[in-house]
C-alpha cells in the first residue's frame, strides 16, 4: 500500500515536471505575521499612551490621606530638687549583703552541694567478709 503511493506521488510529480519546462526559480521572502501583530499592538499601545491625560491634581485630594503636621511637645527636664533628695535617700539606705541577718551579721554559707558519704554496710558484688 504504501509502496503504492510512493511509486503514484514519483509519477505526479514527474508529470508536473514535463508539463512545466520553463521554470524559473524565484527567491521570496516571507516575514512572519507575529512580528507585524507585534508591531500593531505596539504602535496601539502607544497611540493611547499618547492620547491619555491626566486628570488634574486638586489641594483637597490629600485631605483624606495626609494628617496634619503638629509639632511634639519638648521633653520635660527632670527638678534639680528631686534629684538631690533621691541622691541623699539613697546614700543613706543600708547596704543589702546576700546572706545577712537584719542585724548585721552574717549566717555561715550553707553548702548545696555537699556530697553524701556512702554507706559501708553494703557490700560490692564478688566481696567477701
């Protein structure tokens, strides 16, 4: 079958050759209609770039979206007075020692960590008495 159609396209085509004994071989060049549509597009995009106008700006557009500047208020400095009756307080508190009584004196320190002696009444394995 399809030795067939290969053996009936030789004798077309051989038939058209015949037919045709002056030809002439031309060389065409042929653009791609995507560039052109590209173009196209382009030059509408561009027209209306053109053709816009920007609406104008009023004063009371902002008002919305803007708050009004108010300046801070300076910081207040701190009374000379206070300051020395704080100063005069605190040099008169009583030092706090980590460990002392109210009194003054100081508790001997307690060790945490001090180890249990073992036992010796339990004996090791494999021992003997």
């Amino acid at each position: 079958m399809l030795a067939q159609s290969i053996r009936a396209s030789r004798q077309a085509i051989a038939r058209v050759a015949r037919q045709q004994p002056a030809f002439t071989a031309r060389r065409t060049f042929i653009t791609p209609t995507a560039v052109r549509s590209a173009d196209l597009v382009q030059e509408l995009y561009l027209r209306e770039l053109k053709n816009y106008k920007v609406p104008p700006v009023k004063a009371s557009d902002a008002e919305g979206s803007v708050q009004k500047f108010t300046v801070p208020k300076p910081p207040t400095s701190p009374e000379e007075a206070d300051i020395a009756s704080e100063l005069k307080s605190y040099e008169t508190q009583s030092v706090e020692v980590e460990g002392a009584v109210e009194d003054g004196t100081v508790l001997p320190e307690e060790d945490w960590f001090e180890e249990e002696e073992e036992d010796e009444s339990i004996t090791t394995p494999g021992a003997t008495h």
